[in-house]
C-alpha cells in the first residue's frame, strides 16, 4: 500500500460552489436554444466534460449537435460563466482550509477539473494558484472526465503514482474517473448520489478535514 504522496481536488461542487453558477447559465443556453431545461437534465450533466454537458442540452432541445452548433453553444456558454465568475465565486466550507492543510503537509496537491483551461483560470484568481502544485483542465486531455485521464496527467505533473493519491470528488463522473485512475476518493457533500465502490469513501462536506483523515482514506484504497 502506498503512502498517501498527494491530494488531487475537483473543483466545481467540492472547493467552489459554482455549480450555481453553470446553473444559471445552462438553463439560460437551454431557453436560447429553443426549450426550458428540466431538473433532470441538467443533473445529468453534473461533472461532464463541455461536450459531455452540451451534448446532453442539444438532445434535450431536439437540435443536431454539429461541430459547428457545438462550438458556437460552447463560446457563448464560456462567455456567461466568465462574466458570473467574475462577478464572485463563492468557496463551498471548509474548502480553503483543507486546502492549506494539505500544503502545510507537504503533500502535493493539484487541481483536477472538466472545466476548461480559460474558465479555470478566472477561477484560480479566488482559489489562489499558490495553494496548487498543478492544475489540469477538461480541454487539456484527450478524453475529459469521466476517463481517467485528467487524474493520470496530474500525478504525472507531480511525479507520483496515483495510487499514492486521494481525490476529492463530488460527482458521479468526477469519481469513476479518480477511481479508474487507481485513486482513493474522499466523495463529499454530492447533491447527485455516487454508488459506493472499493476505495471510496463518503464525507458530508470539506469542514473539519484533517491530514490524518486524508490518510486514513488513502489506507482503504484496495490493493
């Protein structure tokens, strides 16, 4: 079993309550393109990828999802939770402290998000870069989330093995892609439910986490 080396964090849901924000404007986009979103529908795009979640949209609305409707659904998307980011980006409790524990560690910590590179960026102005040894964004992978492989980069950028990591996840996707990875997964506080599975263990929120806890969780990752 390997020592817990790093912490890899999901960002929308887990440290930022951002998905309020991607609320207000899919269902925006949604309205745009012809139809109101249901409830369903947008938790069925929880933790996608850009693609993944407009994709879901295009169908909903009975438009053909084109490279080209894709990408133009894509650019305005972008553009409206740039402005609301900017607008305030709200940290989810107990996130930053978490955050500073593990740095104050000495363990690796890295950023691990379907969000794009662009989007992250603003987002990092409230998270602080310096609390990150890497970051890997949805637009930087081959396959985003729910792949393994955004989790696969980041213990690469910070040479490790996955199997010395933890992720904290929120989503279903977020946390078949940590566990395909071959991490341990710390699931917190997730409005849609994740099946429990080897390796996962389930938190109501960031609040309260301690070093040793990241430990422990690494210690149930099977062999």
């Amino acid at each position: 079993m390997s020592e817990l080396q790093a912490v890899l964090f999901d960002m929308d849901g887990t440290l930022l309550d951002s998905e309020r924000l991607w609320d207000v404007a899919v269902y925006e986009l949604s309205a745009r393109l012809g139809r109101e979103l249901t409830h369903e529908v947008r938790e069925s795009t929880l933790g996608n990828s850009m693609q993944g979640a407009l994709a879901k949209v295009f169908a909903h609305v009975g438009r053909e999802a084109t490279p080209k409707n894709l990408a133009e659904a894509a650019e305005w998307l972008n553009g409206r939770v740039r402005v609301l980011f900017a607008e305030g980006l709200p940290w989810l409790p107990g996130a930053a402290e978490t955050l500073d524990a593990v740095k104050a560690a000495g363990l690796g910590c890295a950023l691990v998000t379907n969000t794009e590179r662009a989007l992250t960026e603003v987002a990092l102005e409230t998270l602080g870069r310096h609390r990150f040894d890497a970051t890997v964004c949805g637009d930087e992978v081959a396959s985003a989330k729910p792949a393994p492989d955004p989790y696969l980069r980041a213990a690469r950028l910070l040479g490790v093995d996955t199997t010395s990591c933890v992720a904290v996840e929120d989503s279903p996707t977020g946390t078949q892609a940590a566990s395909t990875a071959g991490c341990a997964v710390l699931v917190v506080g997730t409005e849609v439910p994740v099946p429990a599975g080897p390796g996962r263990t389930f938190r109501n929120g960031l609040v309260g986490v301690t070093v040793d806890e990241l430990r422990d969780v690494a210690s149930r990752r099977p062999a």
